[in-house]
C-alpha cells in the first residue's frame, strides 16, 4: 500500500521540501506529507519545519516526512510549526503502515525527537497515522463487498479527487442519517472513530434489521481529499475552510455533498439526523440547544446519556450545546434547514486508538437504538401556533 502512496503523493500540487544533509536527506513526497523546511542546527540535529497552506487559519499544525539515511545514526530532531503550538503528538513508523508514539520534549521551536535510523533503512515522523484518499477508497470497497452499503461517486474535489459516499437505502424507507468526516485534514482521532462508527453500522445488519428496514443511510468519508493527500492543516485547495461554507456552498466540495442530498433526500423522504466527526483538544460533543426548535428536543440528550451508560468509565461524554447562525457551520445548516439535531463529533487530538474504536462501536449502537425508539413523526417539528 505504501507504493501507491507514494506514486500518489508524485501526483501531487503541493511544493515538498526536500533537503540532504551528509547521508541523510528528509522528504514528504507522498500522499499526506508535510515539510516545509529543513535546517541543520547541529552535526546530527536538524529542524524541521511545517507551515500552513494560507493564513488566517485555525492553528493545526500537520507535519509528516520521511528520513532516509546511508549510515546508521543517531538523530535529534526539532519540529517548528511556524511559531504555532505543538498538538499533535509525534508517531514513528518503519514502513508507513503500523504507528507507535514516539517520545518527545519541547524544546523553544517546539517537539524535540530522538531516533536511531539503520543504514540505507527509511523512518516516517508523523503527527498521527496516515489514511490517505487512497485508503478511504479501499476501505469503503471492502465494507461494499462485505455490506449492503453501496460505494457511489458523490463528484470531484477542486483538485479533481473523487469523492465517494456509502449509502445503504431500501426502496420503502423515508428517513435518512447523514454521516460526514474528514472535513479538517489533520484529525485522524476523528476519523478513525467514524471508520470505527460506519464499520459498526454495517455490522449490525443482521443483528438489527429494523434499522435498515426504516432508516436510509448516506456516508461522505472524506470531504476534503486534496487537503488529506496535499497535507494541509485546515482547508482546501482553495485555502476555504469548508467548515464555514455550508449554506454558502462557494466550494465545489460542499456543493458535491448538498447536491447529493438534494437527490437522494427527495420527495416524501427526510433527514432526522446528522453526525460530523472532528477532533479538537479534548473528546467533546457540540450539539445544539434542546430548545432551539430541533427535533425531538430531547433526542440527542438521550442518546448521550445512553451512550455514557454503555461506554467505558474512562471516557468522559462532555455535551457542549450552542448555535452559531451565519458562520457556514454543518451542525447549524442541518439545524436550520431541516429542524433536526447534528452533533459535532469531536474526538482528542490524541486519544488513544483502542479508545477510538470503542467509542466509534458503543457510539453507532446506542444511535441506532434511539432512532428506532424514536417515532417518525417526532423527528418533524411543528410550530406551536399551528
């Protein structure tokens, strides 16, 4: 798989820097590679530097390159974000595939990292593990082939990238959930949990058909896929943060995705609920006001509630409920124009991967449980003057 990565990452807009040091030369020529600058500080440590795709942008700093060295060395490595804060913890890996965290200190440019690399042998140093377009795609066939969900082409990206979605629907069923992710590049915590979350979905076919015999299902996987494979830290390939363009719709991204549920979503048929997965600085879930006229009010309360009884007692179910009118957000477009709940599923830059799962798995249980105690008519809201 790592071939293809890389054949992806030749294919790529973005400018890498890559830089040769005696024997050792660090690059991010690859599908989700970041290095925007390389300096020497000292015989055998170097700083390496990432910047943001444009500015004003929210401050998530992604790095992710590969060292490759002719002798064996011992390395010191500082990781500058362009003046920004460290967030995402430093991951090593030897092929690009399997991960383990690799042990840092701050130093005044920001993490410090050591490592041993063996002669002509390659090390990857990145914010998190890498899951590309590419694995999006092959991915989402292998839960088509093992599933009745079914992968559709939603259009293309600015960068002329598919973008795909998973839709599981019967002819007599009216409502519909909607699950997004990866509108943010950098937040894989987010991502997996939503792997994890759709993978749950498709394997409760047998054990919960009444689901699927009421609910229709439409997953986007990844929004944005220049910004994944181009290693950006927030936008697209417009330097738009699509998290704001909802209802705006001047990116071709958003516009696949609105289009999509225009044509699916049509006729008698309905959303009752949506899911955006994110990750920020602590497991979190943005929902909106039980009052704000979203329906049934109670919904999400609920299924929180149920989802902290079933959940292990480590993980904190935080509910931060608010609005924002007019920023472009999908929580608040999906509020406003269908008057039913969406929730931001946030999910810590680093919570561990075990936990990632877990909550993706209780998470898409417990959800379904409460759609299905939920009666139709209590997902549409009528006025009270009515």
């Amino acid at each position: 798989m790592w071939r293809l990565l890389l054949i992806a990452g030749l294919l790529s807009t973005q400018a890498y820097a890559s830089c040769e040091f005696d024997g050792v030369t660090f690059h991010a020529d690859y599908a989700g590679g970041k290095l925007d600058g390389c300096e020497r500080l000292a015989p055998g440590h170097f700083m390496l530097t990432t910047k943001p795709e444009n500015t004003p942008i929210n401050p998530s700093p992604w790095y992710s390159f590969a060292i490759e060295s002719d002798t064996e060395q011992r390395l010191t490595l500082s990781i500058a974000a362009d003046g920004q804060r460290p967030r995402y913890l430093p991951q090593v890996s030897e092929n690009g595939e399997s991960w383990q965290p690799l042990p840092f200190t701050l130093d005044e440019h920001g993490f410090q990292v050591q490592l041993t690399i063996g002669a002509s042998a390659t090390r990857y140093v990145s914010a998190n593990a890498l899951f590309t377009s590419q694995d999006y795609i092959e991915w989402a066939t292998q839960l088509s082939e093992s599933s009745a969900f079914e992968q559709v082409l939603l259009g293309r990206s600015t960068g002329d990238r598919p973008i795909y979605g998973l839709v599981h629907e019967k002819p007599d069923n009216k409502e519909w959930l909607l699950v997004l992710g990866r509108q943010h590049p950098p937040e894989l915590t987010g991502a997996f949990a939503m792997l994890s979350f759709v993978d749950a979905l498709a394997q409760q076919e047998e054990v919960m058909p009444a689901f699927f015999n009421r609910f229709n299902v439409l997953v986007v996987p990844v929004v944005n896929p220049d910004g994944v494979d181009e290693g950006y830290w927030r936008h697209n390939l417009n330097g738009v943060d699509l998290n704001r363009d909802w209802g705006k719709f001047t990116q071709q991204e958003t516009r696949v995705v609105h289009e999509a549920m225009q044509k699916l979503i049509s006729g008698d048929e309905r959303l009752v609920f949506a899911l955006d997965f994110h990750s920020t600085r602590q497991d979190v879930f943005y929902t909106m006001p039980s009052d704000y006229g979203v329906m049934p009010a109670d919904f999400v309360l609920n299924w929180l509630d149920a989802f902290k009884k079933e959940s292990v007692r480590s993980f904190v179910v935080r509910d931060q409920p608010g609005s924002s009118p007019g920023r472009g957000v999908f929580k608040q477009f999906i509020a406003d124009t269908y008057g039913v709940h969406a929730v931001t599923f946030e999910m810590g830059d680093n919570t561990p991967k075990a936990l990632l799962d877990h909550v993706g798995k209780v998470s898409a249980h417990t959800l379904m449980e409460q759609m299905l105690q939920t009666r139709q008519q209590d997902f549409i809201f009528v006025s009270p003057d009515k």
